[in-house]
C-alpha cells in the first residue's frame, strides 16, 4: 500500500519513536513535585516546550501543550472570545475554516454570540480587505487558517493580521497543516496546531497566546499548563511531538522542494490524462505536498474504493463519501466541483516512482468507475471548451423569476426537464449529459435534484463544458437548475 493521506496523519517519525520510548522511563513522575524524579520530569517537559516554541516562533512561557489539536483550537476560541468579553461578542471566521473552529463558532454562536464568516474566491483563499471590512468595534476575535486542509491553499495571513492588529482584534492562526513546513508569518495573537500531522503521537496539541493577549480559561480549573489545558501533562508525548517537529522542520526546505515537483506533475497530468478533471485550489501558494482534484461522472467513494484496492489510501471531500451526503464546506465554499473528488497529500520521503504509479493506473479507475455509473457515450470529450460562461446567475432571466416548470414550459420545444429526484451524485450530472445532446443550441435543461452536491456540480459542469448555467430555484421536491446550451 501507498499512503498519500498525510493531510489527514503522518506515521510516528523516527525521532518522535525514540524520544518516546526513553521519555517513557525518565517522564513518569509529576513535574511539580519538588523531588528528584520530579525535578527529572520537569526538566523534560520544559525542553519540550523550548524546542516547540522555538518552531512556533513564541516564548517558552506562551505555548501550552494541550490534549489534541482541536481541544487547542477550542481553548483557544473560547478563552480569547471570554477574556474580550467587554469588547464585543462577535467572532470572524474564513468560510473554509477546519470544522474545529467552526464547530467552536457554532458552541459561541449557541451562547448569544454572534459569527460572521468570510468567503472565498475558486482558489480557496480569502480577500485580505474583504476580512478587513468583517472587524469592526465589536469584534472580539477573529480565525483564520495558514493554509487549507484540503485543497492546500495558503492564506494572506500576514495581510489580514494587520488588518486585525489596525483594528485591535487579536488573530487566531490553525496551523496544523502549514507548521511543518515553517513558522506561520509573524503577526498572529494566538496559534493552534496537531502533532499528528508532522508525525507527533496522536493526543498531542499546541496552543500559542502572546504576552499581551486578553485571554480568560474556560472549562475546568487547573494549575497544570498555565490552567490551560486541565489534566496531568503525557510528558513522553509531549516530549516526542517537540523532537519530532525540530526534526521535520530540520528537514523542511529541501524535501518540500522535492514534494513540490512531484505534486506539480500530478497538477499538471491529471487534466491531460483524466479528462473533465478539475485540479482546485491555488497553484502557487499553496502547502508543497497537497493536490486535490475533481472528475466529472464519479461517484467519489467508488473511486476512493477502487484505488485502496489498487494499493493507494486517499481522501476526498466529496458528497458521496461523507455520512452527511453533503459536500465537504470547502469546495462549498469555492464554488468548485465535487464529484469525485480526490484528495493526495505526499508524506516526506514519497518515491518518485509512487507517483507516476497512480498516475498511470488513475485514468482507467475513473473510465471504470464512470461506464459503471453510465456516463454518456463520449464522456470525458470537451464540447466547446472550458470557457468560463458558466456563472452563479442567480438573477438570469427567465428562470429566477418563475417557478421550475414554467421556466422550462416557457422554452417551449427546446426545454427538456430531467428528474434525478432521489438520485445521488454523480446521476443528476450524468442525466445532464445524457441529453444535452439532444437540445438545439439556445434551448434548456430544467435538472431537478435533491442531492446538495448538485448544487455546486451542475454549475460546475456549466463552465467545464462552456455552457451557460442560469440559476436555481425552490422545486416541489427539491431544487430545479437550470442550463442554457450555448454551442
């Protein structure tokens, strides 16, 4: 098996493995004990949280060691939102937040609270003076990632936390996909990230609140990691997480310099040899080991099956793939494809050779999983072109004005209506294709859908293919999207 899901966990680095096992039986006892093994334990625990901090870019005294990386995020959301109580009860977040701290948002949201979320543009990333315009005098606090868990995208971090600090709001930073690879640009109040992604055991966190930071605990009491983080400290863990994320950080530049030729390869031949394949977020700025792609006429977990057995563990964001049957809110929030969607994050050390491995057995996977789910003849051929005309079109005229079948009566014979009403992706986009064929160019197709994936892949299909997307409206069962062909 070849593991390409590093985004997600990265096994125990070598170094991680052997500070554990001798911190196992020097790190026992209580650091805040006076006596020798105490004395022992404490000295451990303050090496670690040197080292640790010297990644982070903070002092000693402003990282605590936390339980995991999302009770760190949740401290850290709650305690700065309780000390800044006085200054508002509004929390602004990115769109494409991990659900870490959008579920803290939901617990602020739940108290009286109140969150304003900032969207995206198609690559993932915020508009620094779009996020300025959200902080005004009652902001408290407010989010926002380095860069993207799932498509990779790195975020103007450095812009938006001067915009925070001209407005006086303190910046929460999630860096647990971006830390091991560099220190997150300087200007943030508060830090949070996950030892398990730069392979650190599991169960350890960070959190990072500089001198200065108004920040007021929540939770239960304790005296332990500054009241923090509650609980006796796993110093061998601890201790593991430090080392091994002074080794990966050691290692950082060249092999991410590696990671990113091979990941620029996979951006670049998965469009020339999947065709209707969609490589999503920014090219550039974005983590060096992380491509995410989409392919029309997939359903994403059968394809995610089907390259376990041929030997590659990946993840996806797709709808298909998730107990909610609802996209995943990233590629909501970008407006982009879901439909078999592919997730591939290299860990350190990743063969050249793996790579061109998936590359070759890729395309006939998704030819297999889309003749399996009956994808028109020609599935895959471009009808003329990826030319942008696909848009939100919201407005357009006739269809946001009338109801779905008077939308699709008023085109008379060129209107054609698909019910894919209780079918899941990729059908709805499937039937689509099916008869676009058939429909004289300047006539419709009304697709009535309940799947939430529709929502984003019927438009999605529209620019793919250069045709025109006129909006969506309320159906009696579900929800009619309507499309113009153009050629």
């Amino acid at each position: 098996m070849v593991y390409f899901d590093a985004a997600s966990s990265v096994p125990l680095h070598p170094v991680a493995r052997q500070a554990l096992v001798a911190a196992l039986d020097e790190g026992w006892a209580d650091p805040a004990r006076l006596y020798r093994e105490g004395r022992r334990a404490r000295l451990l625990l303050d090496a670690a949280r040197e080292t640790a901090a010297d990644a982070v870019g903070c002092r000693p005294d402003e990282l605590t060691f936390t339980p995991s990386g999302t009770r760190a995020v949740h401290t850290g959301v709650a305690g700065a939102l309780a000390g800044r109580r006085r200054a508002g009860r509004r929390l602004v977040v990115s769109a494409v937040e991990h659900s870490a701290v959008l579920h803290a948002a939901e617990a602020h949201a739940a108290e009286g609270g109140t969150v304003a979320e900032v969207g995206v543009d198609r690559t993932g990333r915020v508009d620094p003076a779009a996020y300025a315009a959200e902080l005004d005098g009652a902001t408290a606090l407010a989010c926002l990632q380095s860069a993207n868990h799932e498509v990779g995208t790195e975020q103007p971090v450095a812009e938006v936390a001067e915009a925070c600090r001209a407005a006086g709001v303190p910046l929460l930073v999630d860096a647990a996909q971006s830390l091991p690879w560099g220190a997150v640009p300087a200007g943030w109040s508060l830090l949070a990230a996950s030892a398990h992604k730069w392979g650190g055991p599991a169960g350890v966190g960070l959190l990072a609140v500089r001198k200065g930071v108004r920040f007021a605990v929540r939770g239960p009491a304790d005296e332990r990691e500054s009241g923090r983080a509650a609980g006796f400290e796993n110093i061998p863990a601890v201790l593991a997480a430090a080392a091994s994320l002074r080794a990966v950080r050691a290692e950082a530049a060249a092999e991410g310099a590696r990671l990113r030729e091979l990941v620029d390869r996979v951006r670049a031949r998965v469009p020339e040899l999947v065709a209707d394949a969609e490589v999503v977020g920014d090219p550039v700025r974005r983590l060096p080991h992380l491509v995410t792609f989409s392919c029309l006429y997939v359903d994403g977990e059968t394809l995610l099956h089907e390259l376990d057995r041929a030997g590659f563990s990946v993840s996806s964001g797709s709808s298909c793939t998730s107990s909610t049957l609802t996209p995943s809110h990233v590629l909501r929030a970008m407006g982009v494809l879901s439909e078999g969607n592919v997730r591939v994050s290299l860990p350190a050390g990743t063969p050249e050779e793996e790579v061109d491995r998936f590359l070759a057995v890729l395309p006939g996977l998704v030819s297999g999983v889309r003749e399996r789910f009956g994808a028109p003849a020609g599935a895959g051929t471009t009808s003329g072109g990826t030319t942008g005309a696909g848009t939100t079109g919201a407005g357009a005229p006739p269809f946001a004005e009338a109801g779905a079948a008077e939308a699709a009566g008023a085109a008379g014979a060129d209107s054609v209506v698909v019910d894919a009403l209780g079918r899941r992706c990729p059908i709805p986009v499937i039937e689509l294709a099916k008869v676009f064929g058939d429909v004289p160019v300047g006539g419709t197709v009304t697709v009535l859908s309940d799947d939430e994936a529709a929502r984003l892949d019927v438009p999605a299909w529209c620019e793919m293919r250069g045709q025109e997307y006129l909006g969506e409206r309320p159906a009696d069962r579900g929800t009619a999207y309507l499309v113009r062909r153009t050629s």
